[in-house]
C-alpha cells in the first residue's frame, strides 16, 4: 500500500520540529543569498510580510527542477521537458485493490496503487499542455479512457466527480556542471531531476541528503565549507545519478513510444522479464536504487529481447554473460 506522500511529509517534519536545532519557517519564500567575499554564509527570505535572513555555514538548495537557489548560484541548468507528463489522481477504492496495476499501451501508460485511506492514486501520461484539453472534454470521456484500458477498474474510475482531485506533473530532466559552490551544495531536482520512469526522484534526493550528512561534521570540524571540499559529495553522487538518468531517457522511448516496432520490443523484454529471475531481479534492484552501475550489458539486451538464450535465467544473483 501506498502511503500518500503528504501523510510520510508531514510526519517526518512533526518529528523534526520536536529537534531543539532546528526551526521551520513556513509560508516562506527564498529571496537570494548573503556572501562573504564570494562564499554563501546565508540566505534572505519573505515570511508573509517579514524579511527573514538567516545565516548558515552551508546553505542547500532543495526547491525542485526550477530551482531559484541554483538560479542565486549562478549555476546554469540544462532544462529538458518532456513532451508527456502525467494527469494524476486521487480515487476512491470502491473495489478492493491490494495489488498495483500498470498498463502500458502504443503511446498510452495508465497506472494505479492502493493508498492509505482506503485511496487509489492514479497516473495517466497525456501530452505535455493538454491538460485544460482533456478538462474540457468531461470527466466521463476520461473514466471512458481508462475503462477501456481496464474494465475491471471501472468502479473506481465512477469516483472522480470532481477536476479538483486531478492535477497535472509535468516530466523534465536537469543537469548541471556542478552541484556545489563556496559554502552552498544542491540536492534532489534541483542538481539532477530525471524522467519519474526511473522511479527515483524522491529516493535521489534522498541518498544526496545522507551522502551529504556524512560529509558536513568534516566540513565543521576543518572549518571548511568551499566548493573544493564539498565536491566530494558530488564525486561520490554523480555517477549513479547520470546511470539514473539516461536509463529514465531509455524507458522514455520504450515506454511511451507510438512505434510498433520499438514497442514490440518493448513488449518483448517485458515477456522475459516474466520468466528470468536474473534479469528481473536487475531491474528491481536499480529501481530500488540499489545499484550504482547499469542493470543491462549488451548481451543482458539481447537476453531481454529474446534474441539470446540466458544460461542463467533462473539464477536471480547470477551476472549472465557480461555485467
């Protein structure tokens, strides 16, 4: 079961506001940073109507693909925005759903998962702009959409009554020439967002906040928080995160493509992957973010293609014929 984002969200600031170091400032607003001959040592901030500044031995830039602080930084961002995003949205389970479902079609990915709250959270990939398109077209065009990719879900689709419980995700990769500057470090989206195909947006960001964690009490007790020092975090973090990447830009042309030929072969491996332990297991432990290097040689997609038999199919940690 999924537990809505915004229930883990909230949770994990609950138990970090109890911590007598740290302070929340809500309905803020990031304003621009302070320097010190060239080094970040703080940030200003709109509160409502109060200006906030707030010193700070490191300041991270945590606020996503548009990042403002990487913008304060100066450090330029290569956008790429995908010409699919995702209408999302939250339904009624008016049928039991203990399993996730995920349909992927020519040019067509529909997906569900069970969410606390006796909830079902829904993704439909649409063409990037179209979402007023399909408002306007009527809720009952949209539940037909999805009952003809999956009939059995039609109950839950009947529980959308209203566009407020939708909204749109836009897809976008970001990458920059670095992620660190004098006394300021970027994590998340805002160094390296990627295609939410590699299902690993959050877990990224996540791995860069303890990558980071781990580096900071050197930083303290050397009194040095330059770029050259920090670096060491984007040193350890950059090559899983490009790997991330161009496999998130791989899935992309498989995924949503209206080729038949290339989703003929997509639909291949998706049938090898059924039956081989070895390769699944691949996949699984880099969706997981578990592996820091490629799940696929070239002879692992032949393998996944049909066009080679796999001797060890059914071994789930066996390396196959080239790692």
């Amino acid at each position: 079961v999924v537990t809505l984002p915004n229930v883990a969200h909230h949770a994990i600031l609950s138990a970090i506001e109890r911590e007598p170091s740290v302070s929340l400032r809500y309905r803020s607003t990031f304003t621009g940073l302070q320097r010190d001959h060239g080094r970040v040592v703080g940030l200003t901030a709109r509160q409502d109507d109060t200006e906030l500044t707030i010193k700070a031995k490191v300041v991270v830039g945590a606020d996503g693909a548009f990042s403002k602080v990487r913008e304060a930084l100066q450090i330029p961002a290569e956008l790429h925005l995908y010409p699919q995003g995702y209408l999302i949205a939250l339904l009624d389970a008016a049928i039991p759903m203990e399993e996730a479902k995920y349909f992927v079609g020519k040019k067509t990915i529909l997906g569900m998962f069970p969410a606390a709250g006796n909830k079902v959270y829904a993704f439909y990939m649409i063409k990037a702009g179209s979402y007023d398109h399909v408002k306007a077209l009527g809720l009952p065009a949209l539940q037909e959409a999805w009952t003809k990719i999956d009939p059995s879900g039609e109950p839950i689709f009947r529980t959308l009554n209203d566009w407020k419980y939708t909204a749109f995700m836009p897809t976008g990769r970001v990458r920059t020439p670095t992620w660190v500057a004098d006394g300021a470090v970027l994590i998340g989206d805002a160094a390296h967002a990627m295609n939410p195909h590699a299902s690993q947006g959050r877990m990224q960001a996540m791995v860069d906040a303890m990558t980071l964690a781990g580096l900071l009490p050197d930083c303290l007790a050397t009194n040095d928080y330059s770029a050259a020092k920090l670096r060491a975090y984007e040193t350890l973090r950059r090559p899983q995160v490009t790997m991330l990447q161009k496999l998130a830009d791989e899935q992309v042309l498989f995924w949503n493509t209206a080729n038949p030929v290339i989703a003929f072969l997509r639909d291949r491996v998706f049938s090898t992957l059924d039956r081989n332990a070895r390769l699944r297991y691949r996949v699984l432990s880099t969706t997981a973010g578990l592996r820091k290097d490629p799940p696929f040689g070239m002879m692992d997609r032949l393998m996944a293609a049909g066009f080679l038999p796999d001797p060890s199919a059914s071994d789930m940690g066996g390396t196959g014929a080239v790692t």
